[in-house]
C-alpha cells in the first residue's frame, strides 16, 4: 500500500490535544481509545477524489471558464436555458447526485438548522477562531491553500466565501429541491475539483508526499469541523445543547457531505461515531509547518485588512477580539505553535460568553428557543451581507 509523508502519527499539536486539552474528555466517550493501527485503512482515502465531478468541471469549466461554466450550474439548477451543449454533460453529473436518499430524515434536517440559526454571532466566531484556525494545525490539509495561492488572495476572500456559504446552507428550506443550500453546495463542490484539476495540471505537486489534493480524507475532516469541532466549540462558549440539535447537526452534514461527494459510509451517525474518526484523522496528521504560521498569521490580521469595520481603531479592536476567543478556543499550546499572540484588550469578548451562559439557561422554554432562531438568523444574514458587500 502506497504511504504519503504526510501519514505519521502526531506527537505535537493534535496529540496534546488528546491528552491535555480538550480531546481528553472526549475520549471518555468512547468505551476504549482508538487503535491508530487501524488507521491505516483510511491510507487510500488520501489518493481517492471526486471523479464525477471531476469529469464534469474537466469538460466543462475548463473549457469556458469557471466563471461562465459556475454560471451554467445556477442555470441549470434554476430551471433557465442553457447551452445545448452542456445539458447532458450537467444531467449526467445531477443524476449521481442523492438528493432523496432513503435514510434522509427531513425532520433531523431541520433541527441541524434550528441550531445552526440558533448559534447566531457565537457560530460564526467558533466556526472562524476555532474551527478554521485550528485547522491549520496540520500542515497537509492546508498545502492546496498554498498551490491556489490563498495567501495571494488574501484570508478576506477566504472568510467571505466560507461565510456566504455556511450562512446559504443553513437557511430555511435550503437543502430542498431548488434551495440555495443545494446550489452553494455543488458550486463549491465545482470549486473543489477545478482546484485539484489545476494544481496537479499546473504546479509541482507532489502526490508521494502529500496524497492527492482535496482528498477524500481531508474533506471527511473538513466536514468534521461543521459537525463535531463546531458543537465542541459551542460548548466552549457556554451554549447548551439538546440532545436533538446534537443530532440534527450530525444528521444535517451527513447529508451535505454525500451532496459534498464523500462516501456515505465514511460520514458519522452520531457524536461517538465523529469523535472516533476525528482522532484517526488528527492523530495521522504531520505536524503544522511555516505555511501553517503563513495562514495562521494572514487570519490573525483578517480583521485589520478587510474593509469592515469603516474606522481603523474598529478593525484594530476586532483583531483582538478574534485573538482573544482564538486563545480561548484553541488553548495556549496550539496559539503558540501557530504565532498567535494574547491579548489584553480582547478579553472584553468574555461578556459574550457570559451573555451566551445566561441566555441558554432558557432554551427548554420553546417559545424563547424560537426567538433565539429568529435573531440568530438576522444576525447570519446581515454578517453574510457586510462580508458581500464591504469584501
């Protein structure tokens, strides 16, 4: 069996984690500790890929352009005229696609939603401080970043695509048929594939060392960080949690993630489940590199270089803001290995977790857990609207 160099068992960040840090009580979950022996049977995975879609971004957004060829998919998928020419080539693809699969539990759906919605302000900084930055840890799942030049471009157009896309998936009726879920979902999965067709087309790869970029591995842990890192942080930020909700959200990136092109078997039912394939996933990962710092350091300075907050001492603020919850979150070890400096003046931030504490003492109350879904959902959608607008 082929090994990347990438494959090695962690004796740094992700291993401190799971013994020192947070991961320690997560394993007390499970009725014994993952033997990373059997770990080896996910090794193929980091040369497996979405061929469907890779055959379809080859003959088509290769061909026209992505931008032309990521418009062709919204035509399509909302009913208008397309080109004679690529309406087979886009009907072969939808027809691969399980978007009615037997298991699907629409009510489970709209509960993973409710609480997505529900999060409000929290979700985004858990999803941006925690689960974003925490994945730079691992140097391997971060090298296609550095082959599409993300550094380049910049950590603002990173944040405002992952933002517009988490805020679309989660909307009311998103993920039904005509949804702006589903949409986000298979123009990002286009995004992915023209990614990977062009870096192993284009740059010096190196599939020996680092498997094949956006592998099937890696997207697994991608979905880890929506689902498990995401309720883990959560938690951290003083939010209570119904055991449905918990549920929902494992049962809602289930579904995203076949939609996503990972293997049904290979996504997690239950926190157990996620838990175990987590530690494989972290515990084979190489340790961060200097282009895990590079990324770190670019999201760090997010906040000064975007155009949002309009005054400068509001940016300046909101830098610290973010550091202090990346602190919070993520714990000392892992800010250090990644150049993350303290903060004094963002330790206001901790009146929102108070706040958050107070708050969800009263979510068995339906009718204020409906208000919070409410709110937390204008909060989402102005959130999505200043990154559109002002990035």
């Amino acid at each position: 069996m082929k090994i990347p160099d990438r494959y090695k068992v962690n004796t740094t960040s992700f291993h401190f984690y799971w013994t020192k840090g947070i991961g320690a009580s997560l394993l007390t979950k499970l009725p014994t500790t993952p033997d990373l022996a059997h770990a080896a049977q996910f090794i193929p995975l980091l040369y497996q890929y979405d061929k469907a879609c890779d055959q379809l971004v080859e003959h088509l957004h290769l061909k026209i352009g992505f931008a032309k060829g990521q418009q062709l998919i919204r035509d399509y998928l909302r009913g208008k005229a397309i080109e004679a020419d690529y309406v087979g080539l886009i009907s072969e693809f939808m027809a691969t696609l399980p978007l009615e699969p037997e298991w699907l539990d629409r009510q489970k759906i709209e509960q993973g939603i409710e609480l997505s919605q529900r999060s409000g302000l929290t979700g985004l900084i858990v999803l941006r401080d925690y689960c974003l930055m925490g994945g730079y840890e691992s140097s391997a799942i971060n090298k296609p970043l550095i082959f599409t030049g993300a550094l380049k471009k910049g950590a603002v157009k990173r944040l405002t695509e992952t933002v517009t896309f988490w805020v679309d998936v989660t909307a009311n009726d998103a993920l039904k048929k005509g949804g702006i879920g589903i949409e986000a979902i298979l123009l990002t999965r286009c995004i992915h594939s023209f990614a990977r067709l062009n870096i192993l087309k284009h740059n010096d790869w190196n599939s020996d060392k680092w498997g094949i970029p956006l592998n099937t591995w890696d997207m697994l842990a991608t979905n880890l960080g929506f689902s498990l890192v995401y309720l883990i942080g959560l938690k951290q930020m003083k939010f209570n949690l119904l055991n449905n909700e918990i549920n929902g959200i494992f049962h809602l990136w289930k579904y995203i993630g076949t939609l996503l092109g990972i293997p049904l078997d290979l996504l997690p039912d239950s926190e157990e489940e996620a838990i175990k394939s987590l530690y494989y996933w972290t515990m084979t990962q190489k340790e961060g590199d200097k282009d895990s710092v590079a990324l770190a350091q670019a999201l760090m300075q997010e906040p000064v270089n975007a155009a949002y907050p309009r005054s400068k001492f509001g940016r300046k603020l909101m830098r610290e803001v973010h550091l202090y919850y990346n602190n919070y979150l993520l714990g000392a070890y892992s800010c250090a290995l990644l150049g993350l400096e303290k903060t004094t003046i963002g330790k206001i931030a901790y009146f929102n977790i108070l706040k958050n504490k107070k708050a969800n003492s009263q979510i068995l109350n339906d009718k204020v857990r409906q208000q919070q879904i409410r709110k937390g959902r204008k909060v989402h959608e102005g959130v999505k609207q200043i990154y559109l607008t002002y990035n």
